[in-house]
C-alpha cells in the first residue's frame, strides 16, 4: 500500500451496494478497457522518493524516500542512512531505498529539465509512485529480474500534525495540495496523497535515461507497462458456476454465482462476532476463506445475522475473485499476459485508480492461508505466521485488505529512550486509526467563543467523530457575584443548541474528561480518542501534563490544544465562563444577543433566573402559607431540596455543602457526589434511624430559612 495508499477493489467502490452493481461495474470495467489501457500491477514494494534541497550536494539537490506519515523524517525525507536506522536489520526495505536512491541521485544532473517540467525540482510535495520487484519471490509472483516500475508523478495532500507531537518532536505539519471535499461523506478526504496529471513522454524520457544507470545495478526500469484486451470478455460461464456455501455441519446452500450475487448486499464496513467474541470484517479474507474452506458458518458465527452478513462478504470476495480472472485471461501486456502478474490498473473509470487481481485475492495470502487453503483447513488463528514483502510476520484477523499490502511495521529507534520508543512506536502504529475528537468542559453557559472553537474541530479534516461532552453536576456557590455553575444538563443543551449545534454532538457525562458514554459505541481497535482543551489549561492544569496514554478498555488518547478564539465583552476583557455568567446576569435582550450571538426570549429568561436566584427567594416568599406547608411535608418523601425548590434553595449553606458539586472534581469528589446521592435515595449504612434523624435536621433548616424569607418564625 505505501504512500499512495490502499487500491480499491471493485468491492470497495461506493456505487457497488449490490451483488448486481458488482456485475455490472465489471461491465464497465470491460467496456472501458476496450478503447483505454490498463497498467499491469506488479506484486511488489511500494516506494516513493521525492526531490529535496540539500547543500551538500552539487546539484543543491537530494533524492529521498518519503512514507507520507506526519513523522519528521518522513516529511523531510529519508535518506539511505536514515533508512538502515529506521528498520531493524533484516528488514527488506533499506536495500531498496538504498538501490533506488543511488541510481536516482546518480541520475539527477541529467534529468533536471524533465524533472522542472513535472513540477518536481522546487516541490517536495510531489513525488514518484513507484513499485519495486527483487529478483524472485517479493511476495507471491516469483519475477526473473530485478524491476522497478515507475508508476507516475503523486502529491500529497496538506495534514496538520498535532500540536503536542510537535513539541514532542515527533510530528511536523505536512504541506501539499488542500484536501477536496468527498462526495459520499461530505468531509475533507482521508487519503494521503493523490495521482497528479504530467506529460507522460516526459516521464519516459526520464526512464530512458535512468535506464542505463539502473542496469549497471541489475535493475530493470519501466513505465506503466500498457495492458490491452486481446480476446472477447464473457462472463456468462463465471455467472453459471455453483458455488456452495456451508450453514451448518448438516446443511449447505447451493446457487449459482449470478443467483447468489443477485440477492448480495456488499457489507463494506460492517462487522461480524465470532463464537470466541472477536470480530471480522465481514468482507475480510479470513471470512471468506471459511467459506472457501467449507466451515460450518453457525459453529464459526454468534449469529444467524452474522452469517447472513458473512455470507454477503464472501460473495463480493468471490464475485471479485471470478469474475477479475475473466478480464485477466483476456489481456495481454508487453512483459506477457496478466495471468502471471497481480492484476490490472485501471484509471479513468472512477476518481482514483481500481485494480482487478482475480486470484491474486487468494495467493496473495501466502505462507500459512495459502497452507490451510491447500488442506482445507478452517480459518487462520490471531498469530498464525505470512509471508509478506519484509518477511514474515503474526497474521491479524482484523485486516480487511490483503496482507501483501499491509504497511510494513514502523520502527523508530534512538536516541530516544527505551520507554519515549515504546510509547511513540504505540502512537504511531495507531496513526492510521479513525479519531473521535472530544471538547470537554463546563459550559456554565456555552458563549459565543465555545461555539466558534467547537465548529472549528468540526471543520477539521482529520477528525472522523467530534463531539462536546458536559456533565450534569450543579453548584450555586458563587463566584464573582454570580453561581458559578448554575446550570444544568439539559439547560446547557437548550443554550448549546441556540448556537447552531447538533443535540447530536452533546453528550451527557458523567467526567467529561473521561468520556466514556461517547466512546461506548466504538470499537477501540478502530478509534483512537483526542480530547481538545484550551492552551491556558494545557500549560498550567497539572492533570493535563501527560498528553497521551492507553485506557484499560485498550482505548488509545491524546490530549491536544483546542483552537483558540478570543471574543472581547466590553467592560469585562476576553469572554470566559466567569465573564459570560457577570455580564448576563444583568444583561438586556439587546446587550445579551451581543454577548452570545443569539436571542431567544425563553432560553433569555432561564439564563436570566439561575443568574439571579435571590429573586427566586423573593419569590418563594410570596408562596400563601398553606402551600408552603405542604411543600415542607413533601421533603418528607423525597429529600431534593435543590429539585424541590429550585437553585435558589442552595443558598442554604448545609444544602449547598450535600447536594452540588463541580464538574472538574478529581475521582474521589465524584465518588463523594454519588455517595450523597446514594444517602438522598435512602442507602447510608442501611440504618432508617439515622436517615430520619438527618431528614428531620435538613428539614428542619429549610423551614427555618424560608420561614424567615417570609418574615415569620417557626416557634
């Protein structure tokens, strides 16, 4: 996969939703080679090297090797040396991007002018797609030579490191092309770089100059070696072929492949459980291969769904499997026909290249899959040992695509110590997860600088998911002249949403810095989670010192800077939580719609009332007697006071003390929370006696407050 990235499968296509869809897209995938060129795909390794600037040498110019990852050696670009130290010894990829960047570098006076034309020589951010074949076996096809096939001329796209990797020195910003809009998601694309238009006589005249240095070092250089149709494609055959599918140890199902495809549905993303609780993508090899190897599904399978579902995966698998050898055995190249090659290149039929391998979805799971194929042995176990292009390596039975593409494990090494590796080794090894982007906080209320930053992580490219997560918690203790965290969930919401935001995006929590409500509907293997909060408190917070870390669920986090967007409130300087609550509390519709960006009369009249709670007081006074009595009785029932009467009644200093708190407590003040909580339900130490005698107290307190609200004793 490398740099350019995964290659779609026809399978992978949004448009192919249906076993129909598959067949027709291959179709088109005929058609369209019938008046266009394929490009034969060899069954090698990835490398990209771009052009940089360095003073050392004559030409102020340098060949390196660039992986596209955020890391700075990458971004910079790595030379050979770095490569040897990048890798553990052994490993296959040094020897390449030592041979390839000696004959490139030896090369580079004599290109510069095709170099300029493509745009190379003064932008780093472009760079050569190429595929490098050892002589005999890379990873499935055994090839006679020494090949390195120059694909074509890639860019990457911009991608913004995290902040705290930089300072880390473990991440720099990678400039490129701005990230265009994806049609199905309608976000920034995820892809790390894309195929750029160039004059292709000018990237032949490059190989043939390179040719005769690359010869003195056994190499074969060549182009996008042209594929063409050579016969009639018919799919008909494939279509008519029985394919057996095994439900349980007594039961199979038989139709044939057109009749299964018609009633499939493609997976793409889902996943099902096995038996052992682990999961599979539905569309992965080892599911299909339990199909191939006739495994009773049920016995395999939690689930009469997850069979249906697997089954679905298995088709498109052999569906693609089937009828890609078709247009295989119908194309021919100039290094012969596609049979004895991975597959075919097909661009020009959808925004980024498809390739079709037929079988190669099948040997290109070589060593111990293609073993248990052999002796139709059940599915690969976690840890059963690959083949791949560096050697082999443990088998995940959470890949999705083929293994011959899985990126080669990244393997920083000094002068970091032993536990910065370990720990920088995790992050990176997760780069290529998803990421759910978290903005915590209090929210008492959310104003106008809240929001602005909250859109501001939803226009971020590289987060999948975001969310704003706020708790619950209430505390009237003042603070300025105001409470200072008056507001509860649900009227936090009501103002949240005023601002434009999805109920979608808000979360109730109960930590808002640990989120695990968000986080409970994601898998952690898939995801990683970034909580986002402002400079000040990632400078000065002694709980936001360690940025990054694993949760015992196996979640990956980081904690990273949120935007910053500075709103002044005249009088009051810089707009926070405690600005906000100081000029509302006063504040006309007019000045208020200024302040938070918005006015509406009910959401004005709330925040007006929990701002000001000695005019609840007052109005809680003017209760008639007998009403007030039977509130009294009431608490008998259910001791809430805070529920019962409104904020105001937290006034009360021992109401105060039992019944609120902060949302930023540390874990031992929320446990203290959800133990007075448990006391207001009737659970202290199992001992009724107690529990009245401390009912009676608090009762006895409120009654003594309000009745001198009201001008009258108790006595």
């Amino acid at each position: 996969m490398g740099t350019a990235g995964h290659m779609q499968h026809p399978f992978d296509i949004p448009s192919v939703k249906t076993g129909r869809d598959l067949i027709q897209y291959f179709e088109k995938i005929v058609e369209h080679l019938s008046t266009n060129p394929g490009s034969v795909k060899f069954d090698g390794i990835n490398v990209s090297f771009k052009l940089v600037d360095d003073p050392s040498t004559p030409t102020g110019k340098d060949f390196r090797m660039d992986r596209g990852s955020s890391e700075p050696s990458s971004v910079k670009g790595l030379t050979s040396a770095d490569a040897y130290k990048k890798w553990p010894k052994g490993h296959g990829m040094p020897p390449a991007i030592d041979e390839l960047l000696k004959i490139f570098n030896e090369a580079l006076p004599q290109i510069k002018p095709e170099l300029q034309a493509l745009g190379m020589w003064d932008d780093p951010t472009k760079y050569f797609n190429t595929e490098y074949m050892k002589k005999g076996r890379t990873n499935v096809i055994e090839y006679g030579e020494k090949i390195l096939a120059l694909h074509g001329v890639n860019q990457f796209y911009e991608k913004r490191a995290q902040p705290w990797r930089i300072k880390k020195g473990v991440g720099m910003d990678r400039p490129g092309l701005e990230r265009p809009i994806d049609s199905e998601t309608g976000k920034p694309t995820k892809a790390g770089s894309t195929e750029i238009s160039y004059d292709p006589a000018v990237l032949q005249s490059i190989i043939e100059k390179v040719q005769p240095i690359a010869e003195q070092q056994g190499v074969s250089l060549v182009g996008d070696v042209a594929t063409e149709l050579s016969a009639d494609v018919d799919f008909t055959e494939t279509l008519n072929t029985p394919f057996t599918i095994q439900i349980t140890e007594e039961d199979s199902e038989t139709h044939t492949l057109g009749e299964w495809l018609s009633q499939a549905v493609n997976p793409f993303e889902a996943k099902v459980k096995k038996q052992d609780g682990k999961e599979a993508w539905a569309i992965s090899k080892e599911i299909y291969f339990a199909v191939l190897n006739g495994t009773p599904l049920m016995s395999l399978l939690e689930s009469p769904e997850d069979v249906k579902m697997a089954i679905n995966g298995a088709l498109f698998n052999q569906g693609t499997h089937e009828l890609g050898m078709d247009v295989k055995r119908a194309s021919q190249s100039a290094k012969g026909g596609l049979e004895g090659h991975e597959g075919i290149v097909i661009r020009g039929l959808d925004g980024r290249p498809v390739k079709v391998t037929g079988d190669f979805i099948v040997k290109g799971a070589s060593g111990v899959i293609k073993d248990k194929i052999a002796a139709g042995e059940e599915t690969l176990a976690e840890g059963d040992v690959i083949q791949g292009p560096w050697g082999n390596s443990s088998y995940d039975t959470s890949d999705k695509y083929e293994e011959e593409e899985r990126d080669a494990k990244r393997n920083p090494v000094d002068p970091m110590t032993p536990e910065e590796h370990d720990d920088y080794k995790s992050l990176y090894d997760n780069d290529d997860k998803k990421i759910i982007a978290i903005y915590p906080g209090r929210f008492q209320p959310m104003g106008q600088h809240h929001a602005e930053v909250f859109k501001k992580i939803l226009e971020n490219p590289n987060y999948d998911e975001v969310f704003l997560a706020t708790s619950d918690a209430v505390n009237m203790s003042e603070k300025d002249g105001t409470p200072k965290s008056p507001f509860t969930f649900e009227e936090k919401e009501q103002i949240i949403q005023s601002h434009d935001i999805s109920p979608d995006r808000i979360i109730k929590v109960k930590n808002p810095y640990n989120a695990k409500e968000v986080l409970e509907n994601y898998d952690p293997e898939e995801y990683s989670v970034v909580y986002l909060v402002g400079e000040k408190d990632m400078q000065e917070d002694p709980r936001f010192q360690k940025t990054h870390g694993t949760t015992s669920e196996g979640w990956t986090w980081d904690i990273d800077v949120a935007p910053h967007i500075e709103i002044d409130i005249p009088g009051l300087g810089e707009m926070s939580g405690t600005t906000i609550r100081k000029a509302l509390k006063t504040a006309e519709p007019e000045e208020f719609e200024s302040i938070m960006g918005f006015y509406d009369p009910l959401v004005y009249d709330m925040i007006k009332s929990k701002l000001s709670p000695e005019e609840q007081l007052q109005e809680v006074s003017q209760i008639p007697l007998g009403i007030f009595l039977r509130l009294i009785e009431e608490t008998l029932n259910e001791v809430d006071p805070v529920g019962m009467f409104g904020p105001a009644i937290a006034a009360v200093p021992e109401v105060a003390y039992k019944y609120t708190g902060t949302e930023d407590q540390e874990d031992d003040e929320e446990e203290e929370l959800e133990e007075i909580s448990a006391m207001g339900a009737g659970a202290v130490e199992g001992a009724a006696g107690k529990r009245d005698d401390e009912e009676a107290g608090l009762i006895r307190e409120i009654e003594d407050y309000l009745y001198k609200s009201m001008g009258v004793t108790s006595e």
